[in-house]
C-alpha cells in the first residue's frame, strides 16, 4: 500500500488548482441554477410578460447563485485552504533526517512534528467529508422539496382546469364545457349519421320569483333544478349544463325529435311538482327543442343551438310552461 508524500498531496491542494476549482464552481452554480429556474417557470405557464419575467429570473438565479457560492465556499473551498497551508508548512520545515551528534532526539521530534500534520490533515479531510456529506443532503432535500412543489402545482392547475368547465352555484357543467361538448357530439352525429337531440330550458318569471322569495331561495331552487336534471339525464352521452342565469341545456346524443319531447314533457311535470325550498313552489319551465338527423340536418352545431333558442322564445312568446319543437 503506498502513500502520498506530503510534496504529492500539497500539489493536490495547491493554490492554483484551489483557484480553478472555485472558477468551476462560480461558472457552474449559476448555469444550473439558471436551468432549473427556467425550468420551474415553464412549468408554471412561462413568463406572462418577458421583460419582467426575465428580470424576476434573473434576480433570482443572481441570489440563489450567490447562496450556494457562500455555501461551498465556506464547508468545502476553506478546508481544503487550511489543508493546503498546513501541507505546505510542513513542506517548507527543515527535515534533516541525517543524524548529527544529538540527531537522535532531533529526528524523534521531527517525526513527532510530521506525526502531529498528518493526524491533523486527516482531521480536516474528515470534516471536510462531513460537510460535504451534509452538503449533498441539503442539495438533495431541496429537490425533494422542489419535486413537491411542482407536483402540487399540477394538481393546481388540474383543479382549476376542472373548475374552470363546472358552474359553481349548480356543480354541473357550465357554458365552456356544453360548447366543447356540442362541437364534439355534433362531428359524431354527422360522421356516423345518427341522432342529436339539443334543449334549451328556462325557468318562467324567475326573477320575479327571486324579488319574492330572495336569491338564497332562488340559488338554492336552481340547484334543486340542476339536480333533476342530472336524475333524469344520466346516460354517459347526455350532456347538462347550466349556460347563465336561469337558463339550462340538455345534448341528447341518440335522441330523435319524439324521444326527446316525450322525455322533456315529463321533466316539466316533475318541476311543476318538484318541492322547492322553504316550501316554496310556483316554477314553470319553457323549453325549446331541437334535433338533427339524416333527413333534417343541420350545417353546424351553431346552427342547431339556434334553432332550439328559437324555439325557446316561441314558447316563452306564446305563454310560456310549454315546449316548443323547432321547424
């Protein structure tokens, strides 16, 4: 087994392989701090407004640069200093390992002295392991803690995409999510030649009915509605949304002309005698049907929702509490 001379380890820890190994550290902190930071702002929906964006990131790689520099600076660049200094002290002292007339006592305290070194550079080579150990640990917790970050960030944004299709009063869909919806079951319906049925449904003098009863009443009768929507509809292909106000729509994939208006001629039963809140009561609904199919088709899914809105305002027109088929 050899060993290093102490010539061999100062040259290993000489100023000069000091100096470009902290010139490594300063150039690569803050390339890979740059790299993750950019990384973690796409990850967030990139830089909404670049001038600013880049500055924030810019300040940021500037600090967390600075930080982990101060860091290595301080648990591994000065240990090795110290090493360095105390190898070449022990270097520079006189060895004479040529006996003279008192050699004897000379060489003992000489070696006695090298002895000391040693035992205190491998002191520092152990500290110096340590806080690298600790090092590694805190690089390692911070990813951990950053891999945290951004998982909870995804659940976020799924979250809100989720809650950006969902009405909040009502817990169905809301507008943006029938609109996806139609365009999609509109292509199918044309694609494979099949039935499209498309309601629009409107609660009669609802605002009367919220001036009488207040809008907590009213809130919680358009939910008491969006819930016997979801009863009666609840195939895997029906659609129900709320598009605004007191106004609703049902995409019946499947469904003709005469299914659907059996279906919603039985829906208006149920909430002329759907109990409301607080006992209250006295809501009709209008609704406006329309359907697409082989022999009535339609140009666009646009042109479908049309028709049922049409629809909808001749039975609102002609006394409301009725449905309304489109031509």
């Amino acid at each position: 087994m050899s060993t290093d001379s102490p010539a061999e380890t100062l040259d290993r820890v000489s100023p000069r392989r000091l100096g470009s190994l902290r010139l490594r550290f300063t150039v690569a902190v803050p390339l890979l701090t740059a790299f993750i930071v950019t990384v973690f702002e796409w990850s967030l929906g990139g830089f909404e407004a670049p001038a600013e964006g880049v500055a924030h990131a810019a300040w940021l790689v500037l600090l967390l640069s600075a930080a982990q520099l101060l860091l290595i600076e301080a648990l591994l660049l000065r240990p090795l200093r110290q090493l360095a200094a105390g190898c070449e002290a022990m270097e520079s002292a006189p060895t004479p390992l040529t006996p003279d007339v008192q050699g004897t006592p000379r060489l003992t305290a000489e070696l006695d002295r090298i002895g000391h070194a040693m035992r205190r550079a491998r002191g520092s080579l152990w500290q110096q392991d340590q806080d690298a150990r600790e090092l590694r640990r805190e690089l390692t917790q911070q990813r951990h803690l950053l891999e945290e970050a951004h998982a909870a960030l995804e659940a976020n944004q799924r979250e809100l995409a989720s809650l950006a299709r969902v009405d909040p009063l009502t817990g169905i869909a809301n507008q943006r999510a029938f609109d996806e919806a139609l365009r999609r079951e509109f292509k199918r319906a044309q694609r494979q030649r099949g039935l499209l049925a498309l309601a629009v449904l409107d609660l009669d003098q609802f605002k009367q009915f919220n001036l009488a009863h207040g809008t907590d009443i009213g809130d919680a009768a358009l939910q008491r509605v969006a819930s016997l929507l979801n009863e009666r509809f609840k195939r895997d292909t029906d659609v129900v949304a709320r598009l605004g106000g007191e106004e609703f729509v049902a995409l019946l994939p499947g469904f003709g002309m005469a299914e659907a208006q059996g279906v919603l001629e039985s829906l208006r039963d149920e909430l002329r005698a759907l109990r409301l809140p607080d006992g209250q009561g006295g809501l009709t609904l209008s609704v406006g049907l329309a359907a697409a199919s082989p022999a009535h088709p339609y140009l666009s899914a646009q042109a479908l929702l049309q028709a049922a809105d049409e629809a909808l305002y001749i039975a609102k027109h002609a006394g409301r509490d009725r449905l309304s088929l489109a031509a």
